[in-house]
C-alpha cells in the first residue's frame, strides 16, 4: 500500500473542494472496495477525503411520492427501511443479494454504485489490465473465465459491473444527484451513470474528476409487481452470473455488462405480446459469446421469464391483500 | 513390542468412571479464540519491536531470474534489507542434513535464480512497519528470462507415468472380469486443485536469544519445523525453540514450513531484532501446496443381482516438478468394496505448477467423488437402491489382503443412516418431486478413511495444589487437541477438569507427530494416557510409601484416582495434600506409546454413510443443500462435540468439493485464477440447510489402548458424492466435472427439455 494522506469532510462542498485542490485526492465513504484495491495497489490514491460522516445519509420522501436516499445511507439501512420495503421490494431484494451483512454494514449507496469489477485479471496485477493500466491490454480476453460481458463489451475489457443494487435502481427509474467540482448541484438518470468500456476501460462512470454523488431519488413507485433475482455459485457473498430486476414494466440485467443493463428491447417486445424467450431473444441478439459465457444467454433468458411470472405472482398478491 | 492385545485391558479411559470420555466438553481454549485473545504465530508478542518482512513471488511460472534491481526498493521509507538470491544470507543446499536424524533437511529461501512455479517467492524485503514494507515490496524490480510454462494437466495426461516407488494394484485379472460382467459402467470424472484457504495464513515471528532462534509459526507438525528450521540456518537443533500454540486452521497446508518461517528467522538473525512474515492472502494461493486436480476413470462390471465382479478406479494427477507428491485417489477403493477382479492405481505428471500436497482427507476426499457417484450410476442400471447395492457388496474380510477388519461398521451405518434420514421416501426415478421452484432428490454416499497410530512421548506432572499439568509438542489446530488431552488426564487421575493444564505446540516438550492424517487424538492421546498411568503409579508408589499418608503400607496396585482424592477402600487423602507434603515441589513424569507390533494384522479404518436432499432450480442450475446426515462409525468419541464439529467440518467440505470449490490454472501464464477468498468459493452458512453428523457407538480395541480412531478427515470423504447423486435424483442430470456449478448443470437441464 502506498502512504496516503487523509482527512474528514464536514460538508459536501468542502470535499468535493478537497478532491478538486488535491492531487490524486479521491473520495472514500464506506472503504469496503477502495481499501482493498489500495492494499494491492490497483488503486493508489496520494490523498483521501473521507466523505462517510456527511450528514446526507438520510432517506426522505418527496413531494412526487418517491424517495430520496443519500448518499451515505448504508446499504443495511436502506435494504432494511420500511417504505423501501414495502413500496421498492426489489431495491431491498438486491441489496441484500450482494456482498455479506459485515460489508453491507459498511457500504454506501453512493460507494456501491461506484464499485469496481471483480474480473480477476483486474485484481492480478502480474497480469496486463486495461482497466488498471490504460493501453496495456486486456488478459481477460484470451482468459478463460465465466465471468465475463456478453453485452456491450470491447476489444478492450470484458468486465462485468458487480453491483446487484445499481441494476435494481436502473428498473426503478431512479435518478443520481450529485455535485460537482464548480458547485453546482446536477441530477440525470442513474441509467446514464456508467459507461460502455469501449477504448477507455479505466473510465467507468460520466462523473468527471471531483463529482460527488449526494442522493439517489427514486420515483413514485411503477405499477405492476417487482421482484430481483440473481443466479450465481453459491448463495451468499458471490457476484451473480446473471440478475433480474423487474419493476412494473422495466427490466434490467445484471452480471452481463459493463454496466447495469436496462433491456429495452426485450421490454419493448414484451408490450407489444411477445413472449419473455422472444423478448430476450430480441435483447440479446448482439451478444458476442465466449466458450465460457455463452451459458449466460439461455441463463438470462430462463431468469427473465421466471422473475417477471414471480413479480406478476406479487403484483397480484398485493392486490388481493 | 507390545501387541493390540494388551490393549483390551481396561484402564481410566475406557473405564470411564468420572464420564468425562465423550462428553461434549467445551473447548480448552475456547474463550481465548472467540474473543481474539489466542494470539497466532504473528500476534505473539516479541521481547523488543519487531521489523516486518514481505515476500515477493514470480511472475512467471518457469525461466530465470535474468536481472535484479533492488535499489527503488532500498530507497524506500523505513526498509531495512532487500534480498534476493544474490544477497540471501547463506543457506544449505536443499535437503542437506547436517544431523543424520533430523526429520526435515535444509530448505533454503531464496535459493538461486529458478523459477520454477508462478508466485514462487523470490525476494524479500523488511521494513519497520508493514506498510513500509509492503510499499517497498512493489518497488523490487525482477527481469525475468521465461521459459514457456508447462501447465495444462489435461493436455498432459498421456505424459503421466507411474508415480516413484509404486505399481498397480491388481487382484485376479481386472481385463477380463470386466469383459465378462453382465452390467457395466465405464466413466470418467474429474475433480480441480483445492487450496486449504485456512482462516490463519501462514506466518511466523522470530528472534535470537544469543545463539538460540526462537520462532512461533502456524505448524501442523512441530519436530520437522524444528529441525527443518536448525538444518536451514545451519545451527544444531537445539538451538531453535520452535512454538505454534495457536493455529487458524491446518488441513494438511501446515504439514510443512515455507519461506516465510526461514525468511523470519534469518532476517532476525541479520537484523539482530525480531521480524515476523506472513503469507498474504495472495500468496497463500499459490506459494504454498493445494490438493492437485484429478482424472478419475472407474470401471464396475457387475452381475445382474448387483454383485461386482470387476471394479477398477485410475487416478491421473500432477504435482510439482521437482516434487512427487501423488494424491491418492484410488488408495481408499483397495478396502471399500468385495470383487473378485480389481485394479488401482495412479498416474503422475510433473507440472510447472505451485507445489501439489496434502489436503484434508487426501485420497478419499477426491477418489470418494467418482466411486461413490459410480455406485449410484450403477444402482440405477441395476434397477437398485444404492444402500443396498453396497450393501450387497460388502466384503467379510479386507478384499485386497485378506486381513480380518479391526471393526467395520459400514452397514450400520448406512442402515441406520437411511433410517433415521427418511430414505425410503426417496423415488428411484430422478426428477419427481417439486417444492415450488426447486426439484428435489436425495442421494447417499459411503465414507471411508484409513486409520493410523504413529509414536509419541507426553509428559505429565503434579502440583502441591493437585493441578495437572499435561505436556506435549503436539499441535491443536482448531480440532480440539486441547480439550480431549485435558479429558485423558483428567479422567486418568480422577480430577475436575478445571485441575488439568495443557502445554503444546512447543519443540522443547516432549515429541508427538502432530495434527494431520487423523491421527492426532489417537496417536497424542495414547502416549498422554501412558503418561497419566505412570504419573498414577509414581502417586500411589508415593502416597503408600509415605509414613505421614493413610495409605501408608498398602499395595500401591489398589489405589484409586477420584475426585481429586487418592484412596484405597475408606483411607484416602487429597492429591495436592499428598503432593504438597510428600513431593511439595512436584511430580513430573513421562510416558510414551508406540503402534502394536502386530496393528497391521487388522485392517483398521473408519467408516460413515452420508444421505443428502438437495433443492436444484431448473430455471438458473443452482443447488442448495436442504438437509444433510453423516452418521459414522470411528471408534470410542472423545469428546462427541469437537467430534461432531470434525464430522460436520469435513461434510461442509464435501458440499464446497460438489459445488463449490476449484481453482482453474491460466495456462498462459501457469498461475491460478482465484486469488482470493471472493473468488475462491468455499461454501457459506446460506448453502447449507439442516446438518447433523451421529457417530455410532463404537469401542475398537485394535487401534490404541483407548479404543478411538480419527474423526478428522472421515466427514470430508463421500460427502460431495452424496450432493451429486442428490443432484441427480432431483433433476435426472450428472454432472462428472467438478465443482457442479450453475453453468454446467444448466447445460444438462437444457438438454433434457428442462
């Protein structure tokens, strides 16, 4: 581990000043991913301003009818508030599906949706990486490894993004509040959050240098059922191989890209009567397969179908109660 | 040289007269360990501040080191020394003895300029904080010249050969038994490298007393670490107190030392202050052993009614280049079933791979996952239930030497295992039951392990205030020696369990093998019982020898041991008032033990049926344990709580060998995918629903005086057997490539229209 300096931030502004004056200054709340990518050097931050204890850490109402989660708030404290409960049940299902309670503990929501892959060539520094060294190449390609992009990969990087809650808040509509390096506070769709590796792997969200992510707001809740499901190894502590999140109408995928994906396609071919197999089929068309991956298209297929029969099963449920 | 027949004699432990032999005691050093206050071989405190050292290991799997730049590293904040081969203190050659008997040679770090294996250590660097270290670590800068690594076992099968010293095993004639049976099963599986991932990594703290290195390390075994240790710093083996009072875990990966306990100890030496190493995570990976990936190819040919007529289970498996170690696989088979015509045996290939070793039930733990998925496939040809087609097969006598079995419960086990888990409810025809969005089946599995009495020495000694106090360079790592050695002594001189003290892991105690094979509670418990019972006779040659004791003038052959009180009819005395009158500065004496000249005229082994119901999702291929039952025969329990824990241990690993567990090898680069404990999947509390291991009564009098045998590594064989069969009674597929990941079982899905 390199030596690093370190302060606490009082005010959102203050840190985000500090990131901005500070060179190779980065944010830290929760540590649970950048601490053990310091240890390995992946990453090497000379200056570190520690954001956990900003006072936006609650969870709000507003005025539309949704809510308004800070950044700060644990991924324990929203998995387990009421009203994301009761009216977000698949936020709190993939919360809870990702990591292990300790972590979660810890984890922010604004940290989780800025997590890193968990591709192991990113973690093996005796290995090149175009995310860790931009231009050095990508081991993982010639690699044999399942967990690997089917959507949206390049030549460059075939990671997956980890996060389950990212793909659950992508079918929540959700937005992303931040604050940026000039001041200004800025709001967008949390689906345009996160980047395509393309040529620029070690660029993965469109946050740009000193961006403080404050909130996340969720919109009133969608008609229709939710429900998350994630396939994965084993049933605790394992990135998913696959996930669903569906919420009302929306679909997005997790475990498949470089990114949450929001499968517009297949909700398009859905509303129009097709089947979820030929949803999917219209979704994954351009998928490009690996020996190793390849299991993840009939795998995505059988989940989507079987999650959004669980979340109709839901939606009825609650409308009987 | 004693015979097992001198064991059937009773004595405290078999007599039992307290009951303090099997009951599920709490763990000695239990308290200690869960609040963190046990400290392991790194936490120990030094007599002055320690340095801290940190490997660094290859990046290539085969080649040389070409060029070396240590400079950046040198220059770093608070480093001390940078070595690597060409400034390593000078150290034997490797294997070099200079004391004929030492149980390990020299075992040089750093030795020269080969790579041999990715993540071999090959330079080290000590500074005074970690972090110092760790930085400084990333600054040495290595050229290497590589040679293309030869890493593919798959690809390597056909250059296997016999590994060294060995032949097959043939009885009959295999060829044409096979050819001749009416059923038969041809198949092959296989099984990928393990690593021990032990919740403590490998560590060591060392520091030099003038001439004496004194070293705490995470050692399964004591005397070969010392000697090892005295061999490579070239100093006489007394002149290094070796200590491992702790242990996070062993499972065969702390049979050995590695580099950082020679690391530690010459750096200490170098530096004049202590230093202390760690593995890290990592590095645990790959710089220490792993249980090597297998083929496993099983041929059963069988008569009509299920009778085998031919059985044969090869075994191909690689190790290290340099190295020899062979897993196993097939030994187990050689006891397990009867058939006329039989052959086993093994094929080795020297790989450009990490050091290949011991793991927890090694042999069984593998070989179990093809055999015993063998007998369900062949169950089902037969139109059999799986209990009874073993059942069916179940040899009288040992089926490859003849040898009468010492006890052999197997039948037992599987009956009663059957009983008491609902067997019968299960359907013969794969795929029937439903509970909502799972299929459900059940499977079984026999459980053999082999069991072993090694030599070793205890000593035990009495204080004025009555307190025992048990002395042993044996090991507890995490299994429970602490507990069960306090139970023999004080159940063999009749005292509270709260009077007994228990010293180990400590070269300068009396000498015992250690903690591997599952012969630990045996072989270290024999030698305390021999202990404790000439400790009972030097008390009562006192007590009744003593003109001051009621028992004045008695024959020291009748006294007793109870209750802290020594006694014979209604004369008695307490013990700490004996010893603190008649020897107030205490008693000490020693015992040994040693295997029966004539064990080996038994077959010896310990035996377990496991029966699983597994819940399969059809949509995503994913497995979850429901309910999972071991019931075992091994012996007289000891302590039937660390005993369970043991059983249920090794049955958690089974599951994590099924579905879990495997390290792929990156045949570019010879290095080993998962690095780390997100990435290599043991299995978690979520995968696991009810578990519950039952040991049989059991008292097995050819195996030591106390009539137990070993609990270690028994649950771990057959188990994952039992989750693929389990697997294949739920959905109708099999899945002959371990660990049965959602990937491969959802092609089998896929293909039966599921």
């Amino acid at each position: 581990m390199k030596a690093f300096t370190y302060e606490r931030a009082s005010d959102a502004r203050g840190a985000v000043e500090a990131v901005v004056n500070t060179p190779g200054a980065r944010f830290i709340a929760g540590g649970t991913n950048l601490l053990d990518l310091m240890k390995l050097e992946i990453e090497q931050p000379q200056h570190l301003v520690d954001v956990s204890r900003l006072p936006i850490a609650g969870i709000e109402d507003t005025d539309e009818g949704g809510l308004r989660i800070g950044a700060m708030a644990t991924n324990t404290r929203v998995a387990s508030d009421s009203r994301v409960r009761a009216r977000y049940r698949v936020l709190s299902q993939a919360i809870v599906s990702g990591a292990s309670g300790q972590l979660r503990n810890k984890a922010t929501t604004g940290g989780n949706l800025l997590q890193r892959t968990r591709c192991p060539y990113f973690y093996d520094t005796s290995k090149p990486c175009n995310k860790r060294r931009p231009g050095d190449g990508c081991a993982a390609i010639a690699g044999h490894i399942r967990e690997s992009a089917i959507l949206g990969a390049s030549t460059a990087c075939i990671a997956v993004h980890p996060s389950d809650m990212a793909v659950a808040l992508v079918a929540l509509d959700a937005e992303v509040e931040t604050l940026s390096p000039a001041g200004h506070a800025r709001r967008f769709p949390l689906m345009e959050l996160h980047r395509l590796p393309g040529d620029t792997p070690h660029l993965e969200t469109h946050l740009i240098p000193g961006e403080l992510i404050t909130a996340v707001v969720l919109p009133p809740p969608p008609p229709g059922g939710q429900q998350y499901r994630k396939a994965r190894d084993r049933a605790s502590y394992a990135t998913a191989h696959a996930s669903v999140a569906i919420a009302g109408g929306r679909i997005a995928l997790g475990g498949l890209a470089h990114k949450p994906w929001r499968a517009v396609d297949a909700e398009a071919a859905l509303a129009d009567g097709a089947s979820p197999a030929e949803a999917m089929a219209r979704e994954l068309k351009d998928a490009a397969l690996r020996d190793e991956n390849a299991f993840k298209v009939p795998l995505a297929t059988r989940l989507v179908a079987a999650t959004i029969a669980e979340a109709q099963a839901q939606a009825g449920a609650g409308r009987d109660a | 040289m004693s015979s097992v027949h001198d064991w059937a004699a009773p004595n405290p432990v078999t007599t039992n007269r307290s009951g303090l032999i099997g009951k599920p005691v709490d763990r000695y050093e239990g308290p200690l360990k869960v609040t963190g206050t046990a400290p392991y071989a790194y936490e120990v405190q030094p007599p002055s501040p320690p340095a801290y050292g940190v490997m660094v290991g290859a990046t290539i799997a085969a080649g040389r080191i070409a060029d070396v730049d240590i400079a950046a590293a040198e220059a770093s904040p608070g480093v001390l020394a940078v070595w690597t081969h060409r400034n390593v203190p000078s150290q034997p050659p490797r294997g070099a003895k200079a004391h004929p008997r030492s149980t390990a040679g020299s075992s040089p770090a750093l030795e020269n300029d080969r790579v041999s294996y990715f993540g071999q250590p090959v330079a080290f660097v000590v500074a005074d904080t970690l972090e110092n270290a760790v930085a400084a670590s990333m600054l040495v800068n290595l050229t290497y010249e590589a040679d293309a690594p030869d890493v593919d076992f798959a690809a390597s099968l056909d250059a296997a050969g016999q590994p060294p010293g060995e032949q097959d095993v043939e009885i009959g004639n295999f060829e044409d038994g096979f050819a001749a049976s009416g059923v038969k099963l041809d198949e092959t599986w296989t099984t990928p490298i393990q690593n021990h991932c032990q919740m403590e990594p490998c560590a060591s703290i060392a520091w030099w007393e003038g001439d004496v290195c004194v070293a705490h390390t995470s050692i399964q075994m004591v005397k070969p670490a010392q000697h090892g240790l005295a061999e490579t710093l070239g100093i006489d083996r007394d002149a290094v107190h070796l200590m491992t009072r702790y242990i996070g875990g062993g499972f065969g990966g702390k049979g050995q030392t590695y580099d950082d306990l020679t690391l530690a100890a010459l750096a200490a030496r170098a530096l004049k202050q202590p230093v202390k190493v760690a593995f890290t995570r990592q590095q645990m990976m790959h710089g220490t052993i792993h249980r090597p990936a297998t083929v496993q190819r099983v041929r059963l040919g069988a008569d009509k009614d299920g009778r085998l007529n031919a059985f044969s289970l090869m075994t191909w498996t690689h190790c290290h280049r340099s190295g020899s170690f062979t897993e196993h696989a097939s030994n187990f088979a050689r006891a397990l079933y009867a058939a006329p015509n039989r052959l086993t045996g093994h094929r080795l290939v020297r790989l450009d791979l990490p050091h290949a070793g011991p793991m927890r039930a090694p042999g069984e733990a593998s070989g179990t996952l093809s055999l015993e998925c063998a007998m369900d496939e062949l169950a089902e040809q037969l139109g059999l239930d799986p209990v009874d087609l073993r059942i069916r097969n179940e040899p009288p006598v040992d089926p490859e030497n003849g040898r009468p079995f010492s006890q052999r419960q197997l039948v037992r086990c599987l009956r009663e295992g059957a009983q008491l888990f609902g067997w019968e409810r299960r359907t013969a025809k794969p795929g029937q039951v439903r509970d909502g969005r799972w299929l459900v089946g059940m499977g079984m599995a026999a459980a053999i392990r082999g069991n072993f009495l090694l030599p070793a020495k205890c000593s035990f000694s009495v204080d004025a205030e009555g307190v025992i106090t048990v002395r042993q360079g044996m090991t507890d790592i995490g299994t429970g020696t602490y507990t069960v050695l306090a139970q023999i002594a004080a159940e063999t001189l009749g005292v509270p369990l709260g009077k007994v003290v228990v010293e180990i892991g400590d070269s300068e105690l009396p000498p015992a093998p250690g903690s591997g094979g599952q012969f630990g509670a045996a072989t270290a418990g024999s030698a305390a019982l021999a202990a404790g019972m000439n400790l009972r006779k030097a008390l009562a040659e006192l007590a009744t020898g003593d003109p001051r004791s009621p028992l004045y003038g008695d024959d020291p052959e009748l006294v007793t041991f109870q209750d802290g009180v020594i006694a014979i009819e209604n004369k008695s005395e307490t013990l700490a008032a004996l010893v603190a009158r008649a020897a107030p500065e205490g008693l000490t004496v020693e015992g040994d033990s040693r295997p029966a000249a004539d064990m080996r005229e038994w077959s010896t082994q310990t035996y377990g049926g496991h029966f699983c119901e597994v819940g399969v999702d059809p949509v995503t291929g994913e497995v979850r344990v429901r309910r999972m039952l071991g019931v075992f025969a091994a012996g007289r329990i000891l302590n039937a709580k660390t005993a369970k824990s043991q059983l249920t241990g090794g049955m958690i690993w089974g599951i994590a060998s099924a579905l879990h567990e495997g390290n792929a090898v990156d045949p570019r680069h010879g290095s080993l995918l998962a690095q780390d404990l997100a990435q290599y999947l043991v299995t978690v509390q979520a995968d696991v629903g009810e578990l519950d291991a039952i040991m049989l009564d059991e008292v097995d009098d050819k195996a030591n005086p106390m009539g137990i045998k070993g609990v270690g590594e028994l649950g771990n064989s057959g188990a994952g057997a039992a989750v693929a069969n389990a697997i294949y009674n739920a959905c109708g597929v099999r899945v002959r490539d371990y660990p049965i990941t959602p990937d491969k079982l959802l092609a089998g899905l896929i293909a039966k229209g599921l």
